[in-house]
C-alpha cells in the first residue's frame, strides 16, 4: 500500500451568518504534470489514481475530510447558483491538507441566501441600475408588494373565496378569469386570508430599484408536528400592478435557521413591467439539497443526497425534505441503491396519506417499477392525490399529469381529472421547484388568456403557459408526450 495523506475541504461564504452541513459536492481529481509534444509542462488527470466525491459544508471553522494517496490535487465544485470554484493541493504522507473554496461575495448581505441557492440573476439593466446611484428617479422607483398569507383566496371583487391547494377550485376559479379577462382591475388580483396562524412576515431590501426580500417566519406548535402536513395548507401571495405570484408553502418545516423562526425566503421585483419571484428555502441541513433542486441541477442535487438520504427517510420529522429527496431519486437514479426505495416511498405515502406528493411519488415508483398487479394500487394513489390536493413541488404535477394519462383508460371520472390537472398546469411557474401559479396582468385589460377549459384536453395542452417562459428542452418532452407515453420527462433544466 502506498503512502497516504488526508484533505479537508469546506466551502467558505457568507450565507447570512448560517452554515450547512450537507452543503455542495466536491470532486477531488488526481492530477500528474507531463510534457505535451511541444515540451510545455500540462496537467492531467492521473489514471493510476481514483476521482474521489466527498460533500463539504458551507461552514467557517470544519471541512469534511477523506484519506488520499499523496500527490497532487485538483479540488472542484459548482454552486447551486452555478458558480465554479476550484483550487489546488498538494497531498503529503500522514498529513492533512486543509482546502477552502471561496465563493463570492452576496452584493447585499439580505441576500446572500439568494445568491448561494441561485435566485434569478438581475439582467444587465437593472445591474446598471444598482450600480447608479444618479439615475432618474422614475428608473429606481421601487413597486409596492401586497403580500398575504392564509388558507384561502379571494378575488379583487371579493367573491366567494376559494380553497387554492384544490384542483377543482382552481380550475374554476381560472375559468371565471379567462370569461371575465376583459373586467380584470389594477393592482393585485387576489389576497388570502384565513388561518395564517404561526407565520409572519418580515421584509427587507427593496430601496432604489434593489429586489425585495420577502422572510417567511413559522412559529407555534405546528412547526413540531410533521403529521400535519398536507392538512390546513398555507399560500403566500405576492402582487403588484404587473401581476401576481402564489405558492404553496412548504409548511411546517420542522427547522430555522434563526431564533426568530426564518424558514422561507421570496425575492421579488419588478422588471419591464413583469413581477419576478423567487422562493428560497432556508435550511441549515438540507438548504443545498433543496437549492440544487430548484436549480435544476439534479445529478449535484443527488450527490448530496447520498450523503442525507438517512437523515430524511429514516426519521419522521421532515417529510415535505423527504419528498424532495423522493424526486431526486426517481430523476437520478442509482442503481446500486434502489433496493431501499419501495421500503421509503412506501413509509412515506402511509405515515403522510395527506400529501399529495408522497402519494405521486410512490404511485411513479409503481408505474416504473412495479408488477403488473400493483398498477392499478398506482392508479388509485394518483387518484388520491388529486384529492389532497396540489403538490408541494412543480415536478409533482408533472408526474401526476403523466401518471393519469397511463393510468386513465376507460375511465370517464379520470380523464375529467387529467384535463383539470392540466388545465391548471397553464398558469404554473415550471421554472421553480416549489408549486406556484402566476397570474400576469392582461396587457391593456385586452389581451387573451389561455382558454383552459377549450384547450385543455388537446395533445400539447400544457406547452403553452400564461406566462412560464420554459426551456426548449422541457418544451420538447412536454411535446412528446402523446407521441412517447411511457417515456419518463424528469426534471427540467431550469433557466436562470
């Protein structure tokens, strides 16, 4: 056996203050310098010895560590927010080489969560804007957000208010807007009340032209009571005259990252007359796991989760970060542990029937898994889940979509279901991982809305959203789908 050393890698940046502990995966690459045909020294990749995975957390003071055959080191890693940092080391006998990768620096300390877990990057025009501390008044004028929490959602004219974890509710709700397209007032078009009980809201940033930073804080006893979930579900609504975005809140999260009880984060502001969202989880544990998620960074999403798999499903007490770690799994399978999967996703739909995407998430392991007499156990699951409601998380919906569609045959009550489901879908925000719908302002009160109801059942019905702007790879698959069935469309690649 050769001689051996060890690295110790962490990530160093400035995340307000917090760190996380299964935070961003490392490649470790082994690298030999040899001369090119021209005599000039390059490096390589050394054959002889092993790429080593470790995940290292965004911490200030400990690294993870690994034993190393001695010699020397390229050290590498991509943040969530797609930033690419690297160093080199060199691996001596019986010693330990510590590593820090250093990440940027957040423009503003409010939103450094943000830029960690790669919130939407401002365009070049609103960077000038930041930077220009002498531009007219008018360019760095800051919108007003009218931001609500509660279980139930109300028009601008205060009609019959509506229940928005519902399918049906929303369908109805979206269908009453589109006849009514051309009555739709200024300002933000619905508001929630209810029960908003155990959270609040802080805001912060917002001042010349600068986003707006929306903090979500839980508090009271639900926070502990993870069996609540998917039971009295919480929606924020952020508005402006430019529109309004509402999500579904992945609540109760059973950590902060503060004493004062901070779990959720949305980035908000308005640019060229459109509202920008962006939800940020905040977690000290598993804030990279779910960061890479919304990123569309699957394969990073699941080297972290080799490492947090046990943390999830083994205990009861996160199972909205569970069902994320299911999505993860079924989108970047790993062969060598999939015998574990049916045991999790099965604990998980019978500990947790009141989430839908427990539901979704065992009835696709039962499509691409199962026997042939468990498919209709995965047609009733989905049916299930249509009654709990929508999904926490975008790729739910896309699932359950699929999974009707293979499971609806002959089913008059299901094909119903599969048009409302993807009637819904049209004013989705598919470019997040976390479920939310986002309702544009009509140009000059005249412009046409998506016909939900006319449009629904046609072969491309969700290729054309309100106001999603989608990938062209997400496009084609959606495209597809008639002509490939039982072709899985995992998670999109999200733009950002």
């Amino acid at each position: 056996m050769g001689m051996t050393g060890r690295i110790s890698v962490r990530i160093n940046k400035y995340i307000d203050g917090q760190e996380i502990t299964y935070g961003v995966p490392v490649r470790v690459r082994p690298i030999v310098t040899r001369a090119d045909d021209k005599g000039h020294a390059v490096r390589r990749t050394d054959q002889e010895r092993s790429i080593i995975d470790l995940l290292a957390p965004v911490a200030r003071s400990y690294g993870s560590s690994t034993e190393l055959d001695i010699g020397d080191y390229d050290v590498e890693a991509v943040l969530p927010s797609g930033e690419t940092l690297s160093s080199e080391v060199l691996i001596s006998a019986d010693q330990t080489s510590d590593v820090v990768l250093e990440g940027d620096s957040s423009p503003n300390e409010w939103r450094s969560w943000a830029q960690f877990a790669g919130s939407r990057r401002p365009s070049a025009i609103r960077l000038a804007l930041e930077r220009r501390r002498d531009a007219p008044s008018h360019w760095r004028k800051t919108p007003e957000f009218a931001v609500s929490v509660g279980t139930r959602a109300h028009d601008q004219d205060h009609r019959s208010p509506f229940d928005p974890s519902s399918w049906n509710d929303w369908f109805n709700y979206l269908r009453f807007r589109h006849d009514h397209r051309s009555e739709i007032g200024e300002g933000p078009e619905l508001r929630l009340d209810g029960n908003s009980e155990g959270i609040e809201v802080f805001r912060e940033g917002g001042d010349g032209s600068l986003p707006s930073r929306i903090r979500l804080r839980q508090y009271g006893p639900d926070v502990t009571m993870p069996r609540s979930v998917g039971r009295n579900r919480k929606f924020v609504t952020v508005g402006s005259a430019a529109g309004t975005r509402i999500f579904a809140l992945p609540w109760p999260w059973p950590s902060a990252v503060d004493t004062f009880g901070s779990f959720f984060d949305i980035m908000a502001v308005e640019e060229q007359g459109v509202l920008l969202c962006d939800p940020v989880l905040l977690d000290t544990a598993f804030g990279g796991l779910i960061a890479y998620l919304n990123a569309g960074q699957i394969q990073l999403a699941a080297e972290v989760l080799k490492q947090a798999e046990q943390a999830l499903f083994e205990k009861n007490d996160n199972p909205i970060g569970a069902a994320a770690g299911g999505y993860v799994l079924l989108s970047a399978p790993d062969k060598g542990r999939e015998r574990d999967w049916p045991h999790w996703l099965q604990n998980l739909a019978k500990r947790f029937p009141a989430m839908p995407d427990a539901l979704i998430l065992r009835a696709r392991w039962l499509l691409e898994h199962g026997e042939k007499g468990q498919f209709q156990e995965a047609h009733q699951l989905l049916i299930d889940a249509f009654k709990r409601g929508v999904p926490y998380f975008t790729t739910g919906v896309v699932w359950l979509i699929e999974g009707l569609r293979r499971t609806a045959v002959e089913c008059a009550i299901c094909q119903e279901r599969l048009a409302v489901v993807r009637g819904v879908a049209r004013s989705m925000d598919l470019s997040q991982a976390f479920t939310s719908f986002s309702l544009a302002r009509p140009e000059s009160k005249r412009s046409a809305l998506t016909d939900l109801v006319s449009d629904a059942p046609s072969a491309n019905a969700v290729s054309r959203y309100e106001t999603t702007q989608l990938t062209g790879d997400i496009k084609a698959r959606i495209e597809n789908w008639e002509s490939e069935p039982d072709a899985p469309l995992l998670l999109p690649l999200y733009e950002r």
